[in-house]
C-alpha cells in the first residue's frame, strides 16, 4: 500500500485521472448498465415520459399535457430533459432514463470535486484523491441514489439541483486566497442550479439550499457578516434568468389555470394537506434516510457524535473547510425535518437530504481534520451492526422467491427468479462482505470498514443488474407493453380504452391514444358519460389482470377476447354489457 501512495503521490495528474475514470466507470455501471432493458414502470414513470413525448409531438414546450388533460403539477426541467433526449436519440426508455443518470453522475462527480478542493493544502496526494474517490463512491452506492438515477421522474432532477447548488456553496465558503475564482464560481453555481431546482419542482428548490445556508451562517455567527458581502443582486438576477422564462411563458399561455394549479395545488396545498392519498406520520421519512443510505446509513450517529455538534462553539471556531461535516449534518437534519413537516409524503422527497448524509459518512472515514476526536466504541457497534445487517440480507436475498409466490398477477415470477440464480448472485457478495466486516471488526481495522461495503455493494450490483432487469421485464412488464401495443392495433376509432384496477399509466406511453383508469363499472359508465363525445361508443377496450377484471365484474366468458400475456387481458365489452356490470 505504501508503494502505491507513493506511486500516486508522484504525478497528481496521472492519479487525477485514474481517480475521475474509476468514478466514471462506477457510474457507468451503476446508472448506465441496462438502462433502457426495462419498460417504463407504473404508475409514476409512465406519466413523466408521456409529458415529453407529447410535447415532441406537438411542438408545445411551454404547457405540459398528459392523457389529453394540461399537466401543471411540475414545472417544465425534466421534461424539457426528456424530450431533448428524445430529439437527439429517437423515444425510448434508454433516452427517457438518460437525464436521471446523468444528473445522478454530475452529482457524485461533483462531490468528488468539491471534497478534492476543500482537502488541507499539506495533504498528500492519495490522501486528497482517496478521501474524494471515496466521497463519490459513498453516494453513489447509495440505494435511494441508484434507484432515483435510473428512473425518469422528477425528484432525480429536484435532489441533483439542489446538491449541486450548495455544493456550489460550499466552494465559495471555502474560497481562499490561493484560489481566489472559487468564490465567484461558487457563486454563479449556486445560482443556476437553484434555478435548475426551481424549473424542476418549484420554489422548494430555492427554499431549502437557502434555509440550509442561512442556518449555517447564523450558527456559524456570521449571517450578518455574511448577507452583508455575498453579492445578492447579480445571484438574483442570474437565478431569474434561469428559472423565470418559463413561469412567464405558461403564465402568458394557460393564465390563473396554470398559477392555481402549480402554486395553489402542487405547491401549498401538498405542503398543508395530503393529496393523492400520500400520507404518512411526522418520523416517515426516518426509516427511509435509514433504507435509502444502506449501510452506509449504520454509521450517521457515529459520524454526528463525532462532531459535538451540540456544542456552539465548535460551529464557531472550526474554520472554512474544516467545517463541511457540520454544514453536511445541517444539510441531512434541514432537508428531512423540511420534508417531514409536509402533509404529503412520498419517499422520493427525501432523496435531497441523501448527499448531505454520503458526505457525513465521508468524512467520518477520512476526515479533513486527523485530530478528530476518536469514537472506537461507536464505530464498533456500528461495524457489527454492518456485519449483520449485510448478513441477513444476503440471507433475505435467498429466501426472496418464497415470499413472491402469492403474487397472482405475475404467477410465474417467483419461479423465473429462482430459476434465474439471481438470489445466489446476489447473496454472495453480501455474504462476502459480511465476514470481511468481522475480520477487520476483530483485528481493530476500523479505519477501513467502508472497504467491504463499497466491494460488496458494487460487486452485488454488477452481479445483479444484468440478470435482474431483462427479468423483471420480461415477467412484470413485458405483458403490459404489449398489450397496450395491441390495443393501439385493434382499438377502433373512438373506441375508448379502459385500464382496470391499478393505474398503469404507461398504457398511455405504450398505446399512443388517451386512455380511462376506472376502478369499477360505475365509474366506467360515469367516464363514458362525462367524455366530449357527441354520441356514446358501441364498445369499450377493458386491459387488466384476471384477479381485476375478475374483482370488476368481468367473468371468463365475458366480451371479446383480443389478447392475453400471462395473467393479463385485452378484451372488447360492448357499452350496455359494461352499464349492466356489477363489480364482484
């Protein structure tokens, strides 16, 4: 090991390199593997990839449109995002995707960056890279991160925005006199990814990276010094330069509609009370900063702890730089108490707060300040904690076919799954790493118990993620997609199209036409009724599983039959068979 220190320490630039290629790669692999190898999932990734798509198709990038409905819940970013993708690589899931991952990457890159920048200037060179490298890996590997990088909704683009705006943040902060440009940098970073956040979800996208650095100034004790120097109006002017166009372009063309129902509904109204039947208690998201940290998560006491946090005067007296584990806990503690005090609840709304807690567990490992006060005792019970945390879920990973078999939509998952070898695949790895753990546990190797972690989770990964994908989406959404495919082909013409039981709103995606998500006949009967047509259709397309077509009133000699994929049907019910229907 000493060879190799001194190997990297011998050309900065070559180990640069060879640093930013290893976290490329580990990127590539993680959010870039198989990618578009799994149709769009329902409901919510159906809905985000219409959006784009229609507006391709209509040329209208100012008014957002689903299911032949005006869609202002978001702004217009991932969208916009999408439908670039869609422009340049033709529409498909890999180009739908491909937003997500690359603002998953940025972020991870940019976490690198910024811990190389603020590392003690006297630190060695594979000090500096490694503490960096590891930052990246940590955020990386982290569960939340992954999922959300390969999904093509909107909390990727709000949680990298936000990241990537006070880590912007942090390099003005850290600005000295041997790199005078990170100030204004910093600066100009912060402002446009603020606007990014806001053209991504809305004005949570300036409030939080504002409430997390005015809280850090004031405990800091030098908000006012602070407010007084930080040049406001060229931010101001650049973050609107950004983020205002398009408000003031969907105010110009859709009027109160759109101010209502973004800033009314979408925006206050999901703050104050629950909407779309999400809600969840006070301590919801704690559990998910736990689960979507994995198992980096085990260690966020320890690394709090470590700081005395509770101690003003250790906020006061760290200097520029040293304190980026503060500002991290600050920014963990800030984004889940926001969110928490929101009557909706969704996990995705957490995923912010995931990059302020990979940060914290960086540097618990490899602290900018090697004086740092030790916590053996804490670190230790973390580290068995670890240990059999990663051994029950290997453990878990092999039992998983058992406890899919009572799923009746998708009978032959579970056995396609155990067939696969997928449970040992990614059992091992865990399993591995598990007593990896103990080893260093019993040979007081704490400084390195991240080690197993990162191989085990990394090599779990790209054991699993080339079989799991083409698996799932063979078995769970394959039948969908063809389906609705097939009810493209034989729907006539205004005929409507009715999904029964869940709402699978990639039907919409998958079948081009509009599309009625009813839950029993009289809704059905209701939709039909409330729709523009001047005469009501003869027939109804009805796609669901048996058990919901079953549960909708639907036996199996009902209608006319005109595709079936699994336990998944297409058929054609005339409209007085479906107003006479009673559900089961």
């Amino acid at each position: 090991m000493q060879r190799f220190n001194a190997w990297l320490d011998r050309d900065a630039r070559r180990s640069l390199l060879l640093a930013v290629l290893a976290l490329c790669a580990l990127c590539a692999g993680l959010f870039g593997q198989q990618l578009g190898g799994l149709g769009l999932m329902d409901k919510t990734e159906g809905l985000f990839v219409e959006i784009p798509r229609q507006m391709l198709e209509s040329g209208d990038w100012i008014t957002p449109r689903w299911n032949g409905e005006l869609f202002f819940d978001y702004p217009v970013w991932g969208y916009w995002m999408v439908g670039l993708c869609f422009r340049l690589f033709g529409v498909s899931e890999w180009a739908a995707r491909l937003p997500a991952a690359l603002a998953a990457s940025a972020t991870v890159l940019a976490v690198f960056a910024v811990l190389l920048l603020v590392a003690p200037a006297a630190e060695a060179a594979h000090q500096r890279l490694g503490r960096a490298l590891l930052g990246g890996t940590v955020l990386a590997l982290c569960p939340g991160w992954i999922g959300w990088g390969r999904s093509s909704v909107t909390d990727m683009f709000l949680a990298s925005g936000i990241s990537l705006a006070l880590l912007s943040f942090v390099l003005a902060h850290t600005a000295s006199a041997q790199r005078p440009w990170q100030r204004p940098f910093g600066f100009v970073g912060l402002a446009v990814f603020c606007g990014v956040a806001v053209l991504a979800k809305g004005p949570v996208g300036l409030l939080l990276p504002g409430l997390v650095m005015l809280a850090f100034w004031a405990l800091k004790g030098s908000l006012l010094q602070e407010i007084r120097r930080t040049p406001w109006l060229p931010l101001v002017a650049l973050f609107l330069g950004v983020a205002a166009p398009w408000y003031g372009l969907a105010t110009a063309a859709n009027g109160t509609e759109f101010l209502g129902r973004f800033l009314g509904f979408s925006n206050l109204e999901r703050f104050t009370s629950v909407i779309y039947d999400h809600p969840g208690p006070p301590w919801f998201y704690l559990p998910w900063v736990v689960l979507l940290l994995l198992p980096w998560s085990l260690y966020l006491p320890v690394a709090a702890a470590r700081l005395r946090f509770w101690r003003l005067p250790v906020w006061r007296r760290t200097p520029a730089g040293e304190d980026l584990p503060l500002l991290a806990l600050l920014w963990l503690v800030l984004m889940v108490a926001f969110f928490s005090a929101a009557a909706t609840k969704l996990p995705g709304y957490i995923l912010p707060a995931l990059p302020g807690g990979s940060l914290l567990i960086t540097l618990l490992f490899a602290p900018l300040q090697p004086a740092s006060p030790p916590l053996g005792a804490g670190l230790r019970i973390s580290g068995w904690g670890n240990a059999t945390l990663l051994a029950l879920m290997g453990v878990a990973a092999v039992l998983a076919p058992r406890w899919l078999d009572t799923d009746p939509s998708y009978p032959a998952f579970a056995d396609a799954l155990r067939a696969s070898g997928l449970p040992w695949l990614l059992a091992i790895p865990l399993l591995l790493a598990a007593a990896a753990l103990v080893l260093l546990l019993c040979r007081a190797g704490l400084g390195w118990l991240w080690l197993p972690n990162a191989a085990g989770v990394a090599a779990a990964l790209a054991l699993v993620i080339p079989v799991l994908v083409p698996l799932i989406d063979r078995e769970r959404q394959l039948p969908i997609r063809e389906l609705a495919r097939l009810a493209a082909d034989q729907g006539k013409p205004g005929e409507p199209l009715m999904v029964v039981g869940y709402k699978r709103y990639s039907v919409v995606f998958y079948s081009g036409r509009p599309v009625l998500f009813v839950s029993s006949p009289r809704k059905a009967a209701r939709s039909l009724s409330q729709g523009p047509r001047s005469t009501p259709p003869a027939s109804v397309l009805l796609l669901g599983s048996d058990a919901e077509l079953l549960d909708f009133g639907i036996g199996p000699g009902d209608g006319t039959p005109l595709g079936r994929r699994d336990a998944h049907r297409l058929l054609r019910l005339p409209v007085e068979q479906l107003q006479q229907l009673e559900p089961s």
